[in-house]
C-alpha cells in the first residue's frame, strides 16, 4: 500500500494551489469590498480557499485507497458537492426591495470565486487567473458600457389615466394592457381630487413596456367605464 499523503514531502506541494485561489479570491473580495456590497474581502477569500481545499481533497485524499480490493472512488464526487452547495450562500445574499431585486451580482460573484477556488486546486492555475482578470472586465468594464446603453435606449412608453375611484377601474386597466401584450413596471399616483359631483377622481401614470399601439391602447381605456380620460407620454392633461 503506497504511503498517505500526509506521511510525504508531497503535502507541502497541494499548499501551492490552495494560496493561489486565496490570493486571487482576496483580489476579487477587495473589488467587492470597495463596493461596500453585502458579500465583501472576507466571505470571498473563504469561499475561494475552501473550494481549492475541497477540490485538493477530491483529487487526492484518497490515493491511498485505490490499491484496496473492491474500493472505486470517482475524484470528482466530492468537487461537484461546491457547486450545489454554494447555492446557500447565494441564495442568502439576493433579496426583494419594493419589487427591484438586489444582490445578483454579489451571488454570481460568489459563485465565480468558488470556481477560481476548484481551478485551483484542480491545478488550473492560468484558467483561475483568467477567470479572476474576467471578473474585473465584467464588474468594471461594463457598468459603464451598460449606462451608455441605457441612455441611447428610446423613451419609456407611458399611459396617464384618470379615473373615478371605487369601480374597479384600474384592475380593469391593468387586465387590459397585459391582453394587449403590454407590462406595467410601475404605477405612479400624481393626485387624487373629488369633483363637483362629490366622486373621488384618481390620476395616475403606468410605466409600461411593450411594442403595441401606445395610441390605440389609450383610445381603447377611454372607453371603459368610470375612465374620465388618458393620454399619452408627458404632455398636459385636458380633463
């Protein structure tokens, strides 16, 4: 039976694996941390140092187990465990905050850093490093190509509708711009008035998103009941 590994000078050489994926893992956790996210300089470097360890582990903390009668080990059982175990630390840092989703840079950046670990300890150093100089293109590089963006896109199509309050009137409204193949990202109170009559009348603006007839669509909503009137974009409302 051939010697364990821990009774060799060859346990000194899985330590280089393992301080790589800790050097690269601190590099990413400092990017997050001056970023103030949720998930910063600590929480990656131990992600990154135990994926390398788990990964070294599965390659070769049972080599002294092969030569035994009836034992079969698959080195990459204990390795696929990272993937689907880290899942618990990403899951923990997205959260919901008035319907706008938060932290899904932070969870992927999590989980990237757990594969810098496995390429490491897997002994992939160049495919570590070039995975580590990605996420610094990805998390700098496109922010600003994503604001570029942003501010080429067209004008957001917007619906303004006043209503008498109390109809039902709005979950009509809302039923109605879905069947026409439009979503409604945001809905914005602007007033809400009682008229001579004494009925409360609401105005609103929907946010919507779509590729319709924004025109036909308000023609469509001035003929329900209770609709006092709509327009389209931000122009002056004539009541």
């Amino acid at each position: 039976m051939p010697p364990a590994l821990w009774s060799t000078d060859g346990q000194w050489s899985v330590l280089l694996p393992v301080a790589l994926a800790l050097v690269l893992s601190v590099l990413v956790g400092l990017e997050r941390e001056a970023g103030a996210k949720s998930a910063g300089l600590r929480t990656h470097a131990l992600v990154g140092l135990g994926s390398a360890v788990i990964m070294v582990v599965s390659k070769y903390g049972f080599a002294d187990m092969l030569v035994l009668d009836h034992v079969a080990l698959d080195p990459s059982r204990i390795a696929a465990q990272i993937v689907s175990g880290i899942g618990f630390i990403g899951g923990g840092l997205i959260f919901v905050r008035k319907d706008a989703v938060r932290g899904l840079t932070t969870a992927a950046t999590v989980w990237l850093v757990a594969a810098v670990g496995m390429a490491c300890g897997a002994g992939l150093p160049v495919l570590a490093v070039a995975t580590t100089a990605g996420h610094f293109v990805v998390t700098r590089g496109l922010p600003p190509l994503a604001r570029a963006t942003a501010r080429r896109r067209k004008e957001q199509p917007v619906l303004r509708l006043g209503y008498a309050d109390g109809h039902g009137v709005l979950r009509a409204v809302l039923a109605a711009c879905t069947e026409r193949g439009w979503a409604v990202h945001g809905v914005e109170v602007d007033r809400e008035d009682v008229d001579d009559a004494g009925v409360r009348v609401a105005a609103v603006t929907l946010h919507l998103d779509g590729r319709g007839d924004l025109p036909a669509l308000a023609g469509e909503l001035a003929e329900l009941p209770a609709v006092r009137f709509t327009a389209t974009g931000r122009e002056p409302l004539d009541e």
